[in-house]
C-alpha cells in the first residue's frame, strides 16, 4: 500500500508536470503575496531565516504551509532542484490538504 506521504509527493510531481507550481523563493514569496497560491512547501531541513520568512508569509496571507520534507523529497518529487515551491491550483491543493489532514489523524 502507498503511504499518505507518497501519495502527497506524486501528487506534487503531478502537479509540475502540469505546470501548476511556482517555484523559487522569490517567486514563491510574489506569490503568496498575490494570494496566487494554495499551498506552500518549505523544507524540513531548510535554514532557519527563510523558514521563518515563509512560516510568517504564509500565515498572514492564511495560506498552509507544509515542512513535512526534506529538501532531497522536494527535489526527487517534481525533479527539479528546487526546495521551495508553492501550488497555484486549487484541485491539487485541495487533495493534497486531504491527504495531510489524514495522515495527521492517524
């Protein structure tokens, strides 16, 4: 059976090959700020400042912020060397939230 975090990342990558991410910090944060996104990755093993950049962004703007992976899973999922990136589409975000949510529940 795939684990809830595995069903997340493929749906990350899903997400890229459809071009439904923004990725970098800088366009991230632009991002945010445009309320142009749903849902925000950050690594767990990213520094310290600009998590805090994002965890502050993200809770202004009431947009989830997810810390749950590393920078390597980040990588791995949607294949490109990015540790930050958000999702721009409400579908993706939506099922991926839902997935979070159960996986917290049990």
């Amino acid at each position: 059976m795939i684990n809830k975090d595995n069903q997340i990342l493929n749906l990350v990558g899903l997400a890229m090959r459809a071009g439904k991410l923004v990725l970098g910090t800088e366009p991230t944060l632009s991002a945010i700020r445009g309320q142009k996104v749903f849902l925000v990755f950050f690594p767990s093993d990213g520094g310290k400042s600009q998590a805090k950049k994002f965890a502050d962004k993200s809770n202004f703007y009431n947009i989830k912020l997810v810390q749950d992976y590393t920078k390597k899973q980040l990588t791995d999922a949607i294949g490109v060397n990015r540790g930050v990136f958000a999702i721009a589409d409400q579908g993706f975000s939506r099922k991926i939230k839902q997935l979070i949510s159960e996986k917290e529940r049990n």
